[in-house]
C-alpha cells in the first residue's frame, strides 16, 4: 500500500472554527489532492500540488486552503468551517501529473463532521 | 473523459472467480481504462489498469474487447474482504493538467459465504 497518512481520522468541530488536515506521503510523489466525498456527489477535487509550494484550484475550491512547504506534507484548511463542508475527506498522491499511465494512490480518509 | 457504465450490484460466491463489466462506448484512443475499489469506510484502492492489451496483477485481471468499447474486471478467487464497491474510470494519457479522478456510481460486489 502507498505511505499515505491522514491526520486526524475523525474530528468534530464547530462553525466558524479553523480546522487543518493534514496528509502525509512517504513515496516522495511529487503530486499530491484533496478530495472530497459525499453522498450523491462522489469524488470532487479541492485543491492540487504540483510541488512544493506550487498549488492550484480543484473544483469546489471556495473556502479552503492548502499549503505545501515539504514535499511529504499537503495541508488542507477551512478557514471558518460551515455546516456544508461536513464530509470525508482524502487525500491521494500520483508520481506524474499528465500521463495516464499513473495511477492515484488514497489516503484513509478524514471523516470531518461541523455542528 | 468518456462516460462509463456498470451494474449498481452483483453477487458473487466466495470462492468462485468474479467477473465485473464495464461498458465505454465512447473512450477514445488515448484513453486508459482503470479500475478501482471503495471498501466500506476506507479510501479507494488502485486495482488495475490498461490501455488496449489484457492486463493482470496480483489482485485481478482486465481484459478489454478488441473495440475498447467495453472491458471486464476478474477477481479470479473472491473473498468476502473482496466485498466493495468497484469503479471503472476512463482517462487520457495526458490530461494536461490536473489528474482529475471521476468515480460514477460504481458496482457494489457482495461477496457471499
């Protein structure tokens, strides 16, 4: 299995609080994600690393960040958590970024609940 | 990236080889065909994946129609810890840009005892 850990696994926060994920590689890819999971939505890209503080936008972007300042590190923030951002979270890695021929690898997962 | 489609469910004897279709009449040539799976409460694993020839690992085999239209996973020897949900991806050999991973609905494979 690719070395891909998700801290925390499961966190139950308030809204308008900050709330950082954290995944951490040991594969040294340089692409690193942020997915999200939900019911009736799948998979949906936040955000992206091409290397170290080299990010882009995914998808459903609006109200996160992340950052890269290690090659093994992505960090995903909410800045003021809301209700709508309840879901599971995860993270993959990829060694390459436009080639087919790569697969992604996923995280564990961080299950992220907002009262 | 072309659509897919697969049965939302199948059953499978414990034991017995596995076999999940998945139709994509649309892919084109420079599109991969990937399998992953989703087990209840965990992130998807990789399976397998190939572009034109049969492909086999130590998980399962993919064998994909001459017309690439449609392709088949093979689980050769289920087990229960086999229970999951399986999703066939289509993705082009360079996407140029972000590796975007488009899971539809999946089959869910009920291995039984």
């Amino acid at each position: 299995d690719a070395g891909i850990t998700q801290s925390p696994r499961h966190k139950v926060t308030e809204t308008g609080t900050p709330v950082t994920l954290r995944c951490h590689q040991t594969e040294n890819h340089r692409y690193m994600y942020w997915y999200r999971q939900d019911p009736g939505h799948g998979l949906r890209l936040i955000h992206y690393s091409y290397g170290v503080k080299d990010t882009d936008k995914g998808e459903v972007s609006d109200g996160y960040s992340v950052s890269r300042s290690k090659t093994e590190d992505f960090l995903l923030t909410l800045e003021s958590a809301t209700s709508s951002q309840t879901s599971v979270y995860f993270c993959a890695i990829s060694e390459s970024e436009g080639l087919g021929n790569q697969p992604q690898h996923f995280g564990d997962g961080t299950r992220l609940s907002i009262l | 990236d072309a659509k897919t489609t697969q049965p939302t469910s199948m059953d499978c004897a414990e034991g017995r080889a596995a076999n999940l279709p998945c139709n994509h009449s649309t892919i084109s040539g420079n599109e991969y065909v990937y399998w992953y799976r989703q087990i209840h409460s965990q992130g998807p694993q990789y399976i397998i994946h190939g572009l034109k020839n049969n492909e086999t690992n130590e998980m399962a085999s993919l064998i994909i129609t001459e017309d690439r239209k449609s392709s088949t996973l093979i689980l050769p020897h289920a087990t229960l810890r086999d229970t999951a949900v399986y999703y066939c991806i289509v993705r082009p050999l360079d996407s140029g840009g972000y590796q975007k991973v488009t899971f539809g609905t999946g089959t869910k494979l009920q291995v039984i005892p």
